[in-house]
C-alpha cells in the first residue's frame, strides 16, 4: 500500500486557500452617469382572481353567504336546526325557496312560515364562519315583505359555536310590500367563526331577501366596501397596476359561465349571482359553496384601483371558454356583442357622463372618467382561434380608441409549439403588449434570470402577467410560500428590472387565497376570517415595487450582468425623482458573500438604507400564528467613497438605497 504523506506546508496551503475562498470579494461596477432605459410605472402590479374565497369571503367584506338565496342550491349556507322537509313543523316553522319572474337579475328569495316563533330559527354559516371583534360594529340590511302584517319583529343575533349570543339587534318589519330595513349589531365578543342568527316574534308568513352584514369598518368605510386589512396590503405595496378580474375566471368553463362584465355594474342587489368556476375545478379541492355575488364587480374594481394609486388592467374574455376545459367558441360571424363589450367597458370606464355607460357610472357614484389606458384581450388562450379572434378585437378598439393600450397572451406556457406560434402571430400584427405565464419550481426561476436579455428589442413588449415559483414537493397549502420560493423569485425579478425595456409589466399570482377554503397555492396573502399576513414572496414584491426606481443602470461583474454567477444576482436603478441609487441583490447560495461596488461619477451620501429579507431555512415560511417569521429588516448603511461594500448573508435579498451627489 502506498501512503499519501501531507507535508505542514501543505497544510497551511489548504486553509490559507480555504480563507481566501471564504473572504474572497465579488467586484461589481455600476454606471451612476448612464441611464440604460426606462422603469415604467407600471413595472410592479398586482393580479387579481376570484380564486380562494378571495372576493366572496374576502376582500369583499360582505358576511353572509348566499345573501340572495340565488345559488344553484337556494338555501346553501342556511341552516333550520329545528326544521325538517318532512314535516308540517309545528313546533317552528319553514323556510322556502321562491322564484319569481317580476325580477329578472335577481329572481329568488326566500318565504318563510313561523308556526311556533319559539322553536323557529334560521341561521346563515357565513364563509367558514364570521369574523367578529370584540366592540366593532356590523351594518345589518335586509329586504322583507310581511304578509298581513303577522310578524311583530326580526331578531338577529351573533352566535358562536356553543350558541351563546355575541351580539344582537331587531327590525321591526312595517310593510306587507318589499320594504328595505337595516340596523346595526355590535359584537361582545371576538369570535372567527361566529354566525348570525334570525328569529321572529309572531306567528304567519313573511319573506325575505338581500340579507346583507358588513363591519362598519371597510376601506374607506365605504357601504358594500372591501375588507380593510387585506386593502392595506396592497396599498402597502404600492402597485403600479391591478389587473381583475383574473385569469380563468374570465374565460368560464363554458362560455355561458364566463365572466360578463354588464353583470357585474348597477344596482348590487340586482347582479346575478353565479357559479364560481373554481367551484369543482379540482377534485381534491371541491368547494360547492363557491359561488359569485358580483358584489365585487368592475365599477368596485376600478375604484380599488383608483384608490391604491394603481393603474386600471381588466382582462376580457375573447370568445373562447377555458381550454383546459371544454374550449368552447363563439362563431366568428357572433363574436360582435364580445367586442362591443369591450368597446362598452372603455366607454363605461372613460366615457363622458352624457354617454350610456358614463351615465352608469356617474350614477353609480363616480361622474369622473377612470382613467382606463389598457385592456386586455383573453387571459391565456392559444392557437389560430385565439389569434383570429383577438385580430377583430385590434382592429375595433383601436378604430375608436387609437390611444388605448391592448395586451395580448402567449398561452399558459413560457415555451413549447404554442408559445412560439401565437408569439410569431402576435409580432406579425405589431401587439403592444404580450402576457407570459409561468408556474415553474424555484430552480426554474433561477436559470432564468436572464430569460429577457436577450428578447427583440423592436417587438412587443412583456407583460409578466402570472407567475409564481412552486417548491417540489411541498405539502399543498401555505408551506409553498417557503423562503425557497420566494428567493428564487426575488432572484428572477433581477432580471425583469434589467430589461425594463422590453418588460413593462409584472404580477405575482394568485394574488390571496383563504386559509379554510383555498383551491391552489402558493399565493402571496393569506387570511382568515379575522387575520391576514404576507408571505416572505410578497414581501419579495413590495421591495421591489417600493423601490422601483425610474431608471436602469449597468450593473456588472467583469463587463457582464450578475445572473447566477457564483449564486449571485443584481440589478441596479436610480430615482430621478429623489436623487437616489437603488441596488437589488441577491445571494441563492448557503454561505455569506462579500460584495464590492464601485460607483463610477459623482458617487453617494455617506449613510444610506439597507433592506435586508432573510432567513437560514429554505423551507421556513409564515402563518397567521407567526406571521414576522420572515420580513424585511431595515438599518442604516454607511458607504466608504465610492465604494459601496456588503456583505449578503446566506440565502438573502438586500436592497441598498443610497443618496446620490
């Protein structure tokens, strides 16, 4: 056998070289004299879809499920513990769907007959339960006719599980006609999944509809407003747009249950309730209880928009339903009234007040014109029938709206036949704007740092419309918005701000899901009934979308960007506005990397900002009980010079902010 003899000088030789390698500095260079493009406003939005109870049970802040008895199954959410079908019920008393032709949008409600008013009960279960706080107020309303005058009084209560009462008020029912009533019930006590109550005082028949609850506290306390906690989230993140209202959710599995948007404006009590199309779309995730008010329609879209600061970005459906599901097409010869809602919805959104649709919304509230610059056409149709179709859409809505910005799709997929197809078309016709979707694992997100650097600089432009890194292996649920994820898309975001010229927009997505009644993950707020938080991804977004800055500078490491060397990534703004340099970095690897940065120019302030978002385990994530596990920290930074040196711990996102001379 022959030994392999390791001299002492060997050894120091290794470790000095084990030294060197750990402290080893990364030389970057970044050009504060030349600005490379531009950062468009836009460049961070937000996408939403009603998917996750995420209209409906919660950023709608309405709390009663099927306030119209119009779901498919009249009485779902509805419950009569002392009532039963088979009986006369004597002792209590029923309650009955009704159907009525006199009113064509909202044609149910509900006859209910109290035999016994001390043994009657009806209770609405709300979405997985009620929210209440402690001394908050709820806004009660209902509509009632009472027959012969019979029913003395309406009592309706908070309860909890155990059926104590949490809160309670009345209406005394005057009219034997449609009459509208409302009042108001304070909570005793906090409680997640409260419900609320209805008794009567009086024997014979009475009927009921439009039995609406909301906290008095919405976002800007508006009545049928938005839950204010998950509002503040997004306001929070200063978006640049809002892009409603989804995704699949505009295309319907069918064309009959696409979104329309003429359904979803006017008066709430008279939109149509309809199946949500998330509703069975999963077999182990079936939700028979979701379904849409459209108390959250397009008029209340714009004006969320409008209040965060953010740009307008509604997505119509283009003739074909979902083709993941049946794909159904309108016939070209009938693809008319889809265009003229579309030319409808800019005249709705921008048209003056003497217009139909400006009308409508004037008289909805809102005499000043929305502001609308984009539209989208389809959400993520591919193949010849989407081109042809989407070409007569073009065509009209820049023959009476030549100013108006259209995004087009390239599919669900960032590559493959299709891909190339409708991306080849869409280039043919000149598209402005074309939505690219990709749910891809964190490595996905990683490799393709540079996936624009090198995209047509003459073509359309990018709309990273729906994307979200999906972990391998994680269980379904909240654990996908583990720091995993949310690192390799800070990552990946490097490059998006690199090539701010080509790519003008970008939204994570799915935007919030409901932590009892989610239907996909990840997604980037979760809430309950009572709590929201951000994930470690959101707060991924709001570093970058809070520090967007207006132009891109070159930031490099030997003449060349930093996308993946050494696990290293980077890109580089400034704000004309405030005099600032904004540096993104990002380390993916499992050790602690120095940085230095030379500034070329006039250089910075001494003492600036750092932002730093991290954590040591990949597979750490936030919930609602530990909702800070991960989030950004903020400390001052100093700089030598024109030297700007840091170290990036571990698995780390840091922005710098600097003050320019």
């Amino acid at each position: 056998m022959k030994l392999n003899l390791i001299t002492k000088s060997t050894v120091c030789g290794l470790l000095l070289s084990s030294f060197l390698a750990t402290a080893q500095k990364t030389n970057l260079e970044v050009d504060l004299t030349q600005s490379i493009t531009k950062i468009q406003p836009t460049m961070y939005g937000v996408f939403f879809e009603d998917i996750n109870f995420a209209a409906d049970g919660g950023l709608y802040a309405e709390m009663v499920k099927n306030r119209t008895f119009g779901f498919d199954a009249p009485l779902m959410g509805w419950l009569q513990p002392n009532s039963n079908t088979h009986s006369f019920n004597k002792d209590s008393g029923m309650a009955t769907p009704m159907h009525t032709s006199e009113k064509p949008n909202n044609p149910d409600f509900c006859r209910v007959i109290i035999n016994n008013d001390k043994g009657y009960q009806i209770i609405n279960e709300g979405f997985r339960g009620m929210g209440i706080k402690k001394d908050a107020k709820y806004n009660l309303s209902l509509k009632a006719a009472n027959h012969d005058n019979a029913i003395k009084k309406i009592i309706i209560q908070f309860i909890d599980a155990d059926k104590k009462v949490l809160g309670e008020t009345t209406i005394v029912p005057s009219s034997a006609n449609w009459k509208d009533y409302s009042t108001q019930i304070v909570a005793t006590a906090t409680e997640a999944k409260a419900q609320l109550k209805i008794t009567f005082e009086g024997t014979g028949t009475i009927d009921l509809d439009m039995i609406s609850l909301f906290p008095q506290e919405t976002w800007n306390n508006r009545k049928n407003g938005l839950r204010k906690d998950i509002v503040q989230w997004l306001y929070d993140l200063k978006p640049g747009f809002i892009r409603f209202p989804g995704g699949c959710i505009v295309e319907g599995r069918t064309l009959e249950n696409r979104y329309q948007w003429k359904k979803t404006v006017g008066a709430v009590e008279d939109r149509e309730t309809m199946i949500n199309r998330w509703n069975v779309e999963f077999k182990n995730k079936q939700a028979p209880d979701y379904f849409q008010s459209f108390g959250l329609g397009f008029f209340e879209y714009f004006q969320l928009s409008e209040d965060v600061g953010a740009e307008p970005l509604p997505i119509l459906s283009c003739g074909i339903a979902c083709q993941y599901n049946t794909g159904e097409l309108v016939p070209m010869e009938e693809l008319d009234p889809y265009v003229q809602d579309a030319l409808d919805l800019i005249e709705f959104a921008n048209g003056a007040v003497t217009t139909k649709w400006g009308k409508l919304r004037a008289d909805m509230g809102h005499p000043k014109p929305f502001n609308l610059k984009f539209i989208g056409v389809g959400n993520e149709q591919w193949g010849p029938q989407y081109i042809e179709r989407y070409k007569v859409f073009a065509k009209a809505i820049k023959e009476k709206y030549p100013a108006m910005t259209i995004v087009s799709g390239s599919g669900p997929s960032p590559d493959g036949a299709m891909f190339e197809y409708g991306w080849e078309e869409l280039k043919k016709i000149n598209a402005e704007i074309v939505d690219e979707h990709y749910y891809k694992n964190p490595e996905w997100f990683k490799e393709n740092a540079a996936r624009y650097d090198n995209y047509d600089r003459n073509g359309p432009k990018i709309f990273a419309g729906e994307y979200a890194a999906h972990p391998k292996g994680v269980e379904d649920g909240l654990k996908e918005n583990n720091w995993l994820s949310a690192l390799s898309e800070s990552a990946f975001m490097t490059g998006l701000e690199r090539n701010a010229d080509v790519v003008h927009l970008t939204s994570y997505a799915p935007l919030m899901a409901h932590v009892d009644a989610f239907q996909w993950a990840p997604d980037m707020i979760w809430f309950d009934n009572l709590n929201s938080y951000g994930t470690a991804n959101y707060y991924v977004q709001k570093m970058y979308s809070n520090n967007r800055g207006t132009d891109v500078l070159a930031i490099t490491k030997e003449g060349k960007p930093l996308t993946g060397q050494n696990e290293l990534y980077a890109t580089a703004a400034k704000d004309v506005t405030t005099k600032e340099l904004i540096l993104k970095l990002v380390n993916t690897s499992a050790k602690a990397q120095d940085l230095e940065v030379n500034l070329s120019g006039k250089g910075v302030e001494s003492k600036g900002k750092m932002t730093l978002l991290t954590s040591q385990n990949l597979e750490e994530y936030n919930t609602l009980a530990e909702p800070t596990k991960i989030v950004p920290v903020e400390k001052e930074y100093k700089v030598s010079g024109k030297k700007a040196s840091v170290t990036l711990p571990a698995y780390s996102f840091v922005v710098l902010k600097l003050k320019m001379k």
